[in-house]
C-alpha cells in the first residue's frame, strides 16, 4: 500500500508567497479522498498484491511479484485472504489500499468496470486460452480443477472410484471433506449427487442444501485451503472434494492419497486492477506481465495449478506436481464439469449469499 504524504502545515503555508510556488505545491499534495493515482514523490511505484494466502501467496511472490518487481522496479506489500466485499467498501468509500486481487473469475467479473479496471490495450491476452477469457477486467492466470481424492490406507484395495462414490458413505466411510465457499462448493457436491456435469446450471440450490443435510455430521467445511493441506497430510478423513492444487502439495509432503478424476470440475482465477489505485500503471503492466506462458509456468512451478497459457513450457515443474495437472489424465476425466462464469457472474450475490445461508447451520 502506498502511504500517504503527511499534509503540508498550516505555519509552513503562511510562509510561502507566490502563486506559482502554491499552484505547485497544490499539484504535489494527496488526494484528500485517499484514491489518487500517483506516484509517490521519490519516483518508486508500489502495488499491494492480494490472494488467499499460504502456500498460494509464496507462489505469487517467487513466479511473479519478485521477478516483476526486479525487471520493473514495483516494490510490493502482500495482503490475505481475497475478499470481494472489502474491495468493494475501499472503492465506494474511495480509500484504496489493495491494488491487485486473485479471484474466481465471477466475484471479478461481477465488478468488472465498477469494482475493478478494465485491461488496457497494452494488456496481451493472446497467449491466454480465449475460453477462460469471460470478462474485460480480469486475467486468467491459473486452471484449479476439484476432484475427488481419497485415503489409499483406508481404503486398500477397494477404493473409490468415480465422484458419485463421495456419497456413499457405507461403502466408503470416513470423514468427508469440502472448502467452505460457494463457487467450488456447490457444483463437485450436485455432480456427486449424481447430477451430470453439463447440466449443473442454473445451480439447484434445493437439492445442494438436501446433500448438504444427507452428510450431516459426515461432512467438515473447511474454512480456509490450508486446512485441506493439514487433513490430507494428516491422514484424518476418508474423501475430500479437494483442490488437486493443494493434494499435489500434501503429496509432495508424504500424503498416501488418491484421486478420481472422473467428472473433475474445472474453476480458474483471474488477478483484477482495483479502482482508485495509486498506481494504474504499474496495476497494468502487471496484467500484461502475468498473461504471459512464462509467468504462468513460474507460479505453477510453486503452486500445481495448470495455467491458462496453453504454450507455457512445464518443465521445471516437477513430476510429482505434474501428475496432479489435469494434461494426461482426460479420458479418466470423461465429460468435466465446467465453471460457468457468466452464470455466476449474474447470479454471484445471490447464489453466496444462499451457501451462507444453508451451510450457517
């Protein structure tokens, strides 16, 4: 966040004769609304970066804030976790202090020109895959598919396999697992229901609070993505819709897991330019900076998340982190569930206000 300039003194003022020198000093001052863009007097550019934390902000900061601030001079301060009612109380009371911010493509869309800025035309978007381009803001910038992973202890050689079997809970028992947060939450849960993947949308609502209630006590709402880590690397559950991003992490780390590829949902983030940022410019050449195969390649090399840079080269990735990317695995995956942006980005308030309501109790 850049800090305001202290405000010139009253004695200070009485001292200066001159409307030049005033008209200067004038043109110097802050913004008394805290939503100017500028920079500070010293020439430096500063951006405050914000994602959902852990192992996700140390991805950021190696694949992209270090390299971009060495090449571009842009110091950065880090926040977490995203939150797109934050962003919006900074806009509408004009006191920016998050410049750049990692979302689900539909909180961002749902902002797009309001909430956030709409990419400049020294933004290249031609290396991103043009079906996860959804809005005029936001830059894709990595593929985070959900599937069903499970126990390889608790289950030996009977375990589960295909996503329906998440509900099953005679023959394949054990504590159940998902993230708390509607986009991810209500589609893998229908799809394990046994709905089909192509028909998730308009999301029923009912029916997702029904399997909800069927789980009961079986089913833990993980608050943050730092505990599916925890719980996969602890060996305390039976199934986990989980992002593969997090067990290819827990994998790394020991984990003896599994994973059903079959039906895997597909989501991805965008990084969207808050409005009223001190630093415009530097908010967009870093969109142009992570829309490149180079970039996306960085943060997948800390992070397994698949890009959405089809020409990114994945060989510093290692093995174990490349086997949990979706690339090799498409014929177990059979038809994907698909995260519909723009449902969502029309729905979005709506539909999160819903998950709150039927997963308070």
């Amino acid at each position: 966040m850049i800090e305001r300039n202290q405000m010139l003194s009253k004695k200070l003022l009485v001292g200066i004769t001159g409307l030049a020198m005033v008209a200067s000093l004038a043109a110097c001052a802050p913004d008394t609304e805290g939503n100017a863009s500028a920079r500070q007097g010293n020439g430096e550019q500063n951006l405050t970066f914000v994602n959902y934390g852990g192992t996700s902000m140390t991805a950021a900061t190696k694949g992209w804030l270090e390299p971009f601030s060495k090449e571009k001079g842009v110091n950065f301060k880090t926040d977490s976790p995203s939150d797109p009612a934050k962003v919006k109380t900074m806009v509408e009371a004009g006191r920016t202090t998050w410049d750049i911010v990692d979302l689900d493509a539909a909180s961002g869309g749902s902002g797009c020109g309001v909430l956030y800025e709409k990419r400049g035309p020294e933004v290249d978007m031609s290396a991103v895959d043009p079906k996860y381009i959804t809005d005029e803001c936001g830059v894709p910038v990595m593929l985070a598919p959900i599937g069903l992973v499970y126990n390889k202890k608790l289950y030996g050689d009977k375990p589960p396999t295909k996503i329906t079997d998440f509900m099953d809970v005679k023959n394949f028992p054990g504590r159940r697992a998902i993230f708390n947060y509607a986009v991810g939450g209500f589609e893998p849960l229908l799809v394990a229901d046994g709905v089909a993947p192509d028909k998730m949308y308009p999301v029923d609502y009912n029916r997702a609070e029904n399997v909800i209630k069927k789980l009961g006590s079986d089913l833990t709402l993980q608050g943050t993505l730092a505990q599916q880590n925890q719980m996969l690397e602890s060996g305390d559950f039976g199934t986990c819709l989980c992002y593969l991003g997090r067990a290819a992490l827990a994998s790394a780390n020991g984990a003896d897991i599994g994973v059903v590829w079959d039906s895997a949902y597909f989501v991805w983030d965008a990084v969207y330019a808050v409005k009223g940022s001190r630093s415009p410019e530097a908010q967009q050449s870093f969109l142009s900076y992570v829309a490149t195969p180079k970039a996306q390649a960085a943060f997948t090399k800390y992070q397994p998340y698949a890009p959405t840079t089809p020409s990114s080269n994945l060989d510093e990735v290692s093995d174990i982190y490349k086997s949990f990317l979706p690339a090799g695995h498409e014929d177990e995956i059979g038809t994907p569930a698909v995260y519909d942006a723009r449902w969502w980005t029309e729905n979005n308030d709506e539909a999160m206000a819903t998950w709150t309501r039927i997963t308070a109790g």
